[in-house]
C-alpha cells in the first residue's frame, strides 16, 4: 500500500455504467485503476508513471470512445498520457515535457476544435502549460502563462458568460493567499492573470453555481486557515467577496455535487490533518449549512464523487495518502453518506480519477501512486435486407449528432437535415427521389452553438415545416422558419441562455392552438420543458439622422397633413427644435429649425388653438428661465413665431391634457428649480391663462398624465430626481389639483410612464432609476394610490423610457434607454406586472430619450433614440421575431436524467401526450396531456439499464400505442404494451447482442407485411440491428447490417428516400463523422 494519496479522479473507463476511479500515489511514484462493480472494486492493476506523480486526469484524448489517461509527474517537470483499450487496460505512456513541478491538470476543448487539450498547473515556477490536442492522442508544445504563487490546483468553467472556457486556479503557498482567474478567449489562449483574495493557503477548489443566478461561483479551500470560501462570480469574470465556512484541519481538496437531490448544490472537503471529510449542504442562495464530518483513512488528500451504488445517488471515493488506500463513502440522497469501506492502492496515492475504463458501464478508479512511480487501476466488478448504402462525407470537422426525414421543399421527395456539431451549423441535404441528395446547404447557428438534436413542425402558422434546434454549446434553442422551398431563416433567440445544456427536442402541439410546442431533455437535469413559440419582437440595425447640437428630447407628429409620422427634436447646446419629415416607410428627410428658449429640454405636442393643425411647446432646464415657448402650427410643417407663457424656474419637463373639462388642450410644467409644478389652462385659441402652482418633491424631472382613481379625470406623476420619490396629484377636473402623495422609488428616477401592466383596469406607474440601473413598476389600486415600488434591472444609469406593445401581444411593454452603456433595454410584459429578461439594442452615444411609434406603417412599434454626444437620433425598425419560451416544467425524478422523447395520444383521447426514457434511473415516464399545454404527473414503468431511445407504434394490432425503447447499458429493446388508459404493461425484452449498446430506436414496415417493425442502431457494434414484428407483440431479430469498424452510430431516421414504396434509413455515425444511406431494395 502507499503512504499519501493526493489526487483523485472518477470516470467510466469499461463502459458498465458504474463509476472507476484513478489514484496517483505520490510515494511510489506509480498510478492506480480501481474498476467498479455493484459491491465495490476488484484488485488494482499497475501502471508505472514519471516520478512523484501528483495530478491526473481522464477523457478521449484520440476520439475513439476509449477513455485515456493524462498524470503529472512533480519530479520530472512531464506529463504521461496512456492511451485507453476497451478491455479498461492501457498503452504505453507518451512523455510530454511542462513546466516546472507540475502539481494539477485539467482537461477540456479550450480552442473549440472537439478535440480534447490539457492545461497544467506548475507549482515550481508559478505558470501554467496549455496543451492543444489534435484528437490522435498527441498535443502540440506547451504555450505558457504565468499565474499566482505555488498554483496548486485548477478548474475550468465560462465565468464571464462569452460561451469560451476560462480557468481559476488556487495559489497555494502559505502566503499566497489568493486565487488566478484566466479569462479564454476560445482559441486556446488566455488572457492575463487576475488575482482575487481568498484565504491563507488556498489549496485546492472548484466551481458551481451556487447561488442559482445562472452564473458560475468558486469554493476554495484555505488549508492554513481550516475553512472553505465562496466566491460568488458577477458574470463578468471577476469574484470579488469571500464568505468563509469551518471545515476540519487542513483542508487539501473539494469537489462540488448535488448531495441530498434538492437541486441545489453542496459541497465536500477532505480534511488532511484529521482524517475527515466535511459535507457542507447549500441553500441554494449562496450560502451553505454547517459541516457534517465523516470519518475517513489517514491523511486524505483527494476527493472525487460519482454513482458507484448505480442507485441514482452520489456517492464519494477518497485518496488517504497516509493509509495506502481508498475510501468509499455511499451517499443515501439526502445528504448523509453511509461509513466508508476501503480498497488497497499502492504507495502514497496522492491523485485519483474515474471512469469507464472496460465498457462495462462501471466505474472504475484509477490512482496515482506518488512513491512507487506507477499508476493502479482499480476496475468495478458486477456479478428486411439492406443492400444499397451511400455515404455522405460532411467533412470539416462537421461531428455529426442528429438526423431528420421530411419533404422541406413540397417537392414529395424526402429531404435530410443533420446537426453538425463541431461546425455549429444545420445541414440540408434536398432529396432527388432516388436515394441521393444534393450538395448540403449550411445554416449557422452562432458560434459554439455545437447544435446536437433538431425537431420539425410548423411554429409559426404558415403551413410549412420549421426547425426547432438544440444548441448545446450556447444552451438555447434556435428557430429556423422554412419558406416550403428548402430554405431556412434564422430567428433572433431570446433572454438568458438556460441552465443546462438542450440535448434533445421533440414537437408537438400540446395545447390545440395549432401552433407546436417543443419538449426538451437537458444533458445533467432531472426535468423536461415545454417551450411555446412567442413573438418576442426585434428592433433592426439603427439608422440616423442629423439634429442640432446636442439633442436631448423629442415629440412625435403629423406636422405637414401627409399622414405620415414627423419628429421635432429639442437642441439643448444651440437652442433649436429641428423638424425631421417622415417618409412613411421608416426614412426620414431633415426639415426646419427653429430657434427657442436657452437649454431647451422638454417637448409636448397639441392642437392647442383647435384648427386641426398640430403645435408644439417647448421647456427649458436654464435656471434663470421661467418661460415656456408656444409654436402654432401651419398644417405644412411650418410654425409661426413662439408665444411665450410664464411658469416657474427652469420648466424642464411638460405633459399636455385637458385638465378641467372643457375640450381645450391645457399645459403642466414642471419646475425643475422651483420644486412645483405649474398648470396653464388653455382658451382653445393658442393662448393660456396664468399658471396657478402646486408644490413637488425636490427638483422634478419628469410628468405624466392619467386617471389614477377611475373618476373619469386626469391625475399627473411627477419624478422628483433629488428626493428618488414620485409625487401623485389628483385632479378634480376643473384644472386644480390636491395636495401630492409622494411614493419612493429608485435612486435618481428620471422619467416617468403610465399604463396598465397587469391586466385590471388600473392605470400602473413606471419610472426608471439611474442610480441604480432599475425600473421601477408601482401598481395602481385604482382609487388614486399605488403598491410599494417592483424593481427590474436594466443597463448602466436609464434616463429615458417609452412604454407601448412592441410585439404585438395586447401587452405593454417597455424599453428604456440607458445613458450609462449606450443602450436600450426592451422588457417585454407578461400582463400580470412582470416583464421577461430584458433585450438589449446598441443604440448612439449617450441616449437621452426613447420614444416608440409606427415610423414604417406596417403595425408594429419602432423606435427612435436621442443620442445626445452624436448630434443624432437613432432609427430603430420593429418586426416580428418567434422565439421559444419556457412555459411549463415537468419533473422526471431525482437522478432520472431524461434522454428522449415520445410524442403520441397514448390514451385515446386526442390530445398529444409525452414518453420520456430517463436514462438515469432506468424507466420511461408517461405524462398523460390534458390538452391545455399542461400534463398529469409522471408515471413510470421500468425499463432496461440506461434507456437511451423511444418510439411508439401499434405492436399487437389492438389499435393501441404501445412503446418500444432502446436501452444501451442492458444491450436490449424494451417493449412496452399500452392500455386504452393511458398504462402500460411490464417490459418484454429482446437482446440486441453482446456490447451492442443500441444508442437509437425507430419503427416501420420493413418487410411489406402490414406488421410493424423495430430497428436500432447499435454504437458499441457499429450496425443496424432489425426486429421484425408478427403482429401479436412478438418479434424476431432477423438482420444486421453494419456499417464499418468504429462507425458508433448515434442516430436514425427511417423513410422512403427512394420513392420505391419502401422504408430506407439515414444513420448517423459518431465515429467515422459520416452519414450513411442504406437502401431497401427487396
């Protein structure tokens, strides 16, 4: 045995299904394999290693579904890949030489070729060495980059939300005290070291999300003080705060893991000094209870977790480098973990990692042994012919991972449509009618979209198919509307990228709208989303047009009689409005200017002498200005000479209403320096009486008008900037008004906006905060007084904001113009008084106004934005964009990890009901639809191991939907009878053959005799494998047809390709990166 394990590691290095483990012992220099079987480990298998080796690591560095091993020799100043068989024995091992005392690696894809590359952190000489792999076992010479003292550990993940792999590293000497963050920049480069406090020693670490914000956290263990920190990231890269836990003494690793299935994520410590692992369970808030301790071996140094028990729930393997073995902690799912029993390593295991080394979908374990030079190995241990093929090459590195059959182009021809995941696109392969197909076209799907599943149905209600696509790089799900003729047209996706990886999709119209509806299955996640298609508007590519100098507000208006929209802009730094006429289609021609009061800074407009021609008033901001100016309009675009009115000091904001009743426009101002706000009553004949005052908060910015008490007359809102208050006055309908009622708001509100936002007839109050990035939403009660303020967060420092329905919903919306970032921010609203994540649009330099209206006449809200440093306004078009958002969640079972979908009226009673295969714990759900778009609670049947695939079909001719699942960890089908309730029977199994492992299922007439068939393709054989059916349930598996060595078909669609009347099949294979066509031809 060794005397000081210090890494550990966990895959499935035998393709059983059951964790194996890796443990480097640092004394006798030497790695351990430990594979995996239901009631532990067999016997370690050696292997030697450079000397010391301190760190390992595992995934398929030559891309031939065998797992490998990559170790860190301290000593040697190299690293040591050894090269994985299927048998979860291994090669000889490759030298590469690092830098200095390597202590810690990491594997990932870090320049987006799917090819698998190293970083190693060298403790020697404070750097790391990135190696780029080229997918054949071999990597390029190292490229380094320098970080903190002693790096002593390292974790990857994208903590700053640009879709590359960055890095965190924990500088360990005692002095450190600090931890590196490398920002990628996703083509195996990184940017420069930055440096974030933690604690005395920070030894080791890892990542989660642990506050459920979408955005990764960091948990480092700080040996010299005994605690654990979190540091919670902002999303931008950086983590600036550490909270400190307790743990044992001497804390030296920490892996991170959902320990009592509650969807939120814990974490686990090995504690050195005393012999103690310490679980620390979270909230799910960023914070975390207090430790629970559990006895382990001498001086446990590494830790990996996985499921060991195949029982659903993860349990825990760790490296005791004072003992020369390994403990196994069985975790029961609620957070506790049954008392450890040990396996034998050699010398001083000081590294560990797990996998599938055998295929035997067991995990296995192997160890790093620091004192004897060698690595052990630990393995789990548990009691119709075809005749015509072609094969289509995508070529470029494409990774094939999805195929679909259908007519995209109504020419009655099959068509084929494949997920190219390395090259993040959509290929169309139109189909001739014969069995061939041409040339492929590519529709992208953004950058490291690493597209992997993809449904069609018609989203938008037009008759011809669109594409729903599983973008599983950028964790969203893509749109491409078809146009019946073989072309797709992407549309923009919307709000945040989801928390999990999109793995598979099915369509379906689950709530009889006529519209489908899409299921989802994540990689990692224990549910399934239904996704409605919802137009979520979108806002082109702005276009501007000249103004005076410095713009700061404008009014929108027919002032020419063209019936088409025209703008008059204020000019605050040259003392002008500028008319800009409007074409009707969204262009616009500059008109004339007009000199006005010094700093002018609001605009309203009305018929304000009742000739049926628009006119404008204009405010001011000056503080030695108490005037406002009245320009009558002549109906040709053209405006008399301004009439001046008095107000108070510095007029700066204006609304315009009819204020007492007597179909008369009147004017309120707000006094910006005179804390009021004046009301000048208006005679009809372009002339107003003297204003009567009334008092506001401090220094108000901002009006607006509506009848806040439902009496059938007008109220106002004031924003008061200094006091962040707004103040409400009611009128009595005779142009006075009571006292104001002031209610708080954010810092700094600067507008203001009234609609109804949640649907019950009360008008609601919006106001946007640049002091603090929000909009403020106050429901209205209906009797003049209002909620306590709602926040949204919005861009840097809104100044402006515009409320109407920009996606056609019958909605209000609302988009905000943020001065500190040059941008604006469009929440759509859901009509209960919330709002989606917002949308954000570029816009000129400082924005300091936002208005919306139909600049193009084509019944959809544009916008328009004052840039107040660019002398411009910006043009921004509005138009419909469909994009799918959640609506519903359907809960699959702790561990259940759903894989795919069924979609068919398993109960007759026509309404579209979902089967799902959940992977994890090997049974098929039924969720029974109740025809609204939501579903019965899940109810399982038991399957086979590791169910990968479903179809459904008729199998015993009793008009009934019965299902038929591939399951590849039991190498079978399962068939499954279904009942006219809903229910089905027990699984009858059928043998696929030995390692087979059938990856995809479907169903079809192959022989021409009116009974249903299965067909499957088997990734561990490489072949198609055909049961054909008897009609009574009963099936015999009649052919194989392979489809070459290390094909490893992933996935199948089954149609007539040929127009022979027969069934053909279009396969996918993983392996050899190709599509293939196999032809029935008798």
């Amino acid at each position: 045995g060794s005397l000081s394990s210090v890494s550990v590691a966990i895959t499935d290095f035998n393709n059983d299904v059951i964790p194996d483990i890796v443990v480097i012992h640092n004394e006798t220099n030497a790695i351990g394999i430990l594979l995996g079987y239901s009631k532990g480990f067999l016997n370690q298998i050696q292997y030697s290693t450079g000397t010391n080796p301190a760190a390992v690591g595992v995934g398929y560095f030559n891309n031939d579904t065998q797992l490998d091993m990559v170790v860190g020799n301290y000593v040697d100043n190299t690293i040591s890949v050894r090269l994985g068989y299927a048998d979860g024995s291994f090669g000889n091992e490759t030298i590469i030489p690092v830098g200095s005392a390597p202590q810690a690696l990491v594997v990932g894809d870090f320049n987006n070729d799917t090819h698998l590359d190293i970083i190693v952190a060298n403790s020697g000489d404070n750097t790391i060495s990135v190696l780029l792999g080229y997918g054949t076992g071999s990597f390029g010479s190292q490229m380094t980059y320098a970080t903190g003292l002693g790096p002593s550990s390292i974790a990857i993940g994208d903590f700053n939300n640009d879709t590359h792999l960055d890095l965190v590293i924990a500088n360990g000497f005692q002095h450190a005290n600090n931890i590196s963050v490398l920002l990628g920049q996703g083509d195996g480069t990184f940017g420069i070291v930055i440096l974030y406090a933690a604690g005395n020693g920070p030894w080791a670490l890892d990542v989660g999300d642990f506050n459920n914000d979408t955005i990764l956290d960091v948990v480092v263990v700080n040996s010299w003080d005994s605690n654990a920190g979190i540091l919670l990231g902002v999303g931008d890269g950086s983590f600036p705060n550490q909270t400190t836990y307790l743990t044992g003494n001497g804390p030296q690793a920490v892996v991170v893991g959902d320990f009592n299935n509650d969807g939120k994520l814990d974490f686990v410590v090995a504690n050195r000094g005393d012999n103690s692992v310490s679980v620390f369970l979270g909230y799910g808030d960023g914070s975390f209870t207090d430790q629970m301790l559990y006895s382990v071996g001498s001086a446990p140094n590494a830790i990996v977790v996985g499921n060991f028990s195949k029982d659903a729930y993860l349990d825990l393997v760790v490296a005791n480098q004072g003992d020369n073995d390994v403990s196994l902690l069985l975790g029961f799912g609620n957070g506790s973990f049954a008392t450890q029993t040990t396996y034998s390593t050699g010398l001083a295991p000081n590294a560990i990692a797990a996998g599938d080394f055998n295929n035997d979908l067991l995990l296995d374990v192997v160890v790093g042994n620091l004192d004897n030079n060698s690595v052990s190995v630990l393995l789990h241990f548990v009691g119709g012919d075809l005749t015509s093929e072609t094969t289509y090459a995508s070529g470029g590195g494409s990774d094939l991972k999805y195929v679909i059959a259908g007519d995209f182009n109504n020419d009655t021809h099959q068509d084929l449509i494949v997920a190219n995941y390395g090259t993040n696109n959509i290929g169309v392969l139109l189909g001739n009618g014969t069995g061939t197909f041409s040339s492929q076209i590519n529709f992208t799907m953004g950058p490291n979209s690493h597209p992997t599943s993809i449904a069609a149905d018609d989203f938008n209600k037009d008759g011809e198919a669109d594409l729903a696509v599983a973008n599983y790089g950028t964790k969203y799900i893509g749109m491409l509307l078809g146009n019946g003729k073989g072309w797709f047209t992407s549309q923009i996706v919307y709000g945040d990228s989801m928390d999990f990886a999109p793995l598979v999709l099915a369509a379906g119209d689950f709530n009889n709208d006529g519209q489908a509806e899409v299921a989802v299955a994540y990689d990692d996640s224990d549910n399934v989303d239904i996704f409605g298609v919802f137009d979520t508007g979108f806002f082109s590519s702005q276009k501007t047009y000249p103004t005076g100098r410095s713009p700061w507000t404008l009014a929108i208006g027919d002032f020419n009689n063209d019936n088409q929209l025209d703008i008059v802009v204020i000019n605050s730094n040259d003392n002008t409005i500028s008319i800009i006429f409007g074409y009707g289609n969204g262009s616009f021609e500059t008109g004339p200017t007009y000199f006005t009061t010094p700093a002018p800074s609001a605009v309203a407009v009305g018929d304000f002498n009742n000739d049926s021609q628009l006119d404008i008033v204009v405010g001011s901001l000056d503080w030695n200005t108490n005037i406002i100016c009245v320009y009558l309009g002549y109906g040709n675009g053209s405006f008399a000479y301004p009439l001046f009115f008095y107000a108070s000091w510095g007029p700066g904001a204006i609304v315009v209403g009819d204020f007492n009743n007597d179909n008369k426009l009147d004017i309120i101002v707000a006094n910006f320096y005179a804390n009021n706000v004046s009301v000048l009553l208006g005679n009809g004949e372009g002339l107003f009486i003297p204003p009567v005052t009334y008092p506001t908060g401090s220094y108000p910015t901002a009006l607006a008008a509506g009848d806040f008490n439902n009496d059938t007359l007008l109220d106002i809102a004031v924003a008061n900037n200094n006091d962040a208050t707004i103040s409400v006055l009611l009128g009595n309908g005779n142009g006075s008004f009571a006292d104001q009622v002031t209610y708080p708001t954010g810092i700094y509100p600067f507008a203001v906006a009234v609609s109804d936002f949640n649907n019950d007839n009360r008008l609601d109050i919006v106001i946007p905060n640049a002091g603090n990035n929000s909009v403020s939403l106050l429901l209205g009660y209906g009797n003049g007084t209002f909620a306590d303020q709602i926040t949204f967060q919005v861009g840097n420092s809104p100044e402006a904001l515009a409320v109407g329905d920009v996606n056609n919903d019958n909605q209000p919306d609302i988009v905000v113009a943020n001065t500190g970032d040059n941008t604006a921010s469009v929440l759509l609203g859901l009509g209960n008084g919330d709002f989606r994540e917002p949308a954000v649009y570029s816009t000129g330099f400082l924005p300091y106004f936002v208005a919306l209206a139909d600049f193009n006449n084509d019944k959809r809200l544009d916008m328009i934005v004052v840039n107040y440093r660019d002398n411009r306004v910006s043009i921004l078009l509005g138009y419909a964009n469909l994009a799918f958002v959640k609506q519903t969640t359907l809960i699959t079972g702790n561990g259940s990890q759903p894989k795919s979908f069924a979609i068919a009226d398993f109960n007759k009673d026509n309404q579209l009901d979902i089967a799902v295969t959940n992977s994890g714990t090997n049974n098929m759900g039924i969720f029974l639809s109740y025809g609204n778009g939501s579903f019965a609670l899940q109810k399982t049947y038991a399957t086979g191991s590791s169910p990968r695939s479903i179809a459904s079909g008729d199998f015993n001719n009793d008009t009934i939907l019965d299902i038929v699942v591939a399951n590849s960890g039991s190498d079978s089908v399962s068939v499954l009878f279904g009942y006219s309730n809903g229910s089905f029977s027990n699984q009858t199994t059928f043998t696929t053959g030995f390692e087979s492992e059938p990856y995809t299922v479907a169903v079809g007439h192959f022989n021409k005799d009116i009974f249903l068939d299965i067909v499957v393709v088997d990734y561990g054989l490489s072949n198609v494998y055909v049961f054909l059916g008897y009609g009574n349930g009963t099936f015999v598996g009649e052919s194989a047809f392979t489809l070459g060595f290390g094909s490893s078909p992933i996935s199948l669609a089954v149609a007539d390709l040929n127009n022979d009347k027969q069934l053909d099949f279009a396969v996918v294979n993983e392996g050899s990166d190709n599509l293939k066509i196999l032809l029935e031809t008798c």
